[in-house]
C-alpha cells in the first residue's frame, strides 16, 4: 500500500490553483515529518467540497492512518477516509479499498465489493487493478468466469507493466481451443502488437 503513496505524490504538478495550496503545504510538512500539522492541513482539503485536491488528500490521510506515519496506526479512521476518496473516483483509493474487500483487511471479507472497486479503477488505468481484474474473470470470483475479459484485461495489464500478466495469458491460451485463440488474438490485435493501450475499459463487450 505504501507505493501508493509515493505514486500520487509523483504525479504531483508544480503548477497549481490557489485552492490546492493548502494541500502542497500539507505534503510539504508531511515530508518535514510534521505530521500532525501535516494532518490539519490535509483533512482541511478533505472537507472543502470546491478544493480540486479533495480526493488526493482523503487518499493520503487514509495512507497515513493505515500505516501509521508518524502516529498511531488507526485502520477505523484509513477506511472512512478510502471509502471517501473512492466515492470521489479516485481509482488509488478504489484499489487500496478493494484489495482490503478481497482480502478482509479491517472490513468484513466481500469479493463483489472488490470486484466492482476494482472495475472502476481499472476503468480509468490502474494497471494493478486491471491484473486483479482479471484475476477474478479468470476464477469466477466475485463474478462469472470470462476467459475473453480475462484475456484482454490482462493483456491491458501487460501492456501497462504488470508483466506477471504473461502467465495468466499463457494458461488461457492451454484452456481454450486453438480456433477460439485465434478469434481472441484477432479481436484483440492492437493489443498483443502493443499498440494501443486503452485507458477505460468496456467491460460489455
């Protein structure tokens, strides 16, 4: 989880609205291990409906809670703080949440919560979302088995880096008949040539 944290701080832009001031500050005290004025300034963002950063900030409120940065670890107050954040879209959140549903971190155990948390981060270009995603078409879990979505989602996950992604595509390919491959390799072309890698998902198709 903790890469997470580190990832949104790198897609960081240097210029910014005034109304994300108050979340750089926050950052910026984070990293001066001040961190409960770092928290003031955080949960601040969270509760202004108008800040552009709102969502970066539950995020990262929930990071600091769930790992205990610099204070007491409080998994109560991480999952009020994902669940936020995810209500917002923010698809770090949704995978952190739904890697806790799967797992029955600090929430009760449910395998469609996560499955639809993770569809909506995979949505919008979480690679590891994408491969878990994936994962649950290929088992049936939290969802009915779909090779096809499978195949694709993890082909998606590839392209994205997720390269543990090949052995799942390998195990497909021995599954199905050759006539079917054929069908999946020429439907998902631009895919296995690597040429466009799509970030949303139709999951209909």
């Amino acid at each position: 989880i903790m890469k997470f944290f580190a990832i949104l701080l790198s897609l960081l832009s240097f210029s910014f609205s005034v109304t994300a001031n108050d979340y750089f500050k926050a950052l910026e005290l984070f990293n001066q291990r001040k961190i409960e004025q770092s928290l003031n300034f955080f949960k601040k963002v969270a509760n202004d409906e108008k800040n552009e950063k709102r969502s970066d900030a539950m995020f990262n409120l929930a990071i600091i809670y769930d790992n205990g940065f610099g204070i007491g670890v409080d998994k109560t107050r991480a999952l009020y703080y994902y669940e936020a954040s995810a209500a917002l879209s923010n698809i770090y959140a949704q995978y952190n949440l739904g890697w806790k549903y799967y797992n029955g971190e600090s929430v009760y155990k449910d395998v469609k919560k996560a499955f639809q948390l993770y569809e909506s981060a995979s949505r919008y270009g979480h690679p590891q979302a994408t491969y878990n995603l994936a994962n649950m078409y290929f088992t049936g879990t939290g969802t009915v088995k779909n090779l096809k979505k499978s195949y694709r989602l993890f082909l998606l996950a590839k392209i994205s880096g997720v390269v543990e992604s090949q052995y799942f595509l390998d195990k497909i390919k021995n599954q199905i008949s050759p006539e079917e491959l054929n069908v999946l390799n020429e439907e998902f072309s631009s895919l296995i040539e690597e040429k466009i890698p799509l970030p949303q998902i139709d999951l209909d198709n």
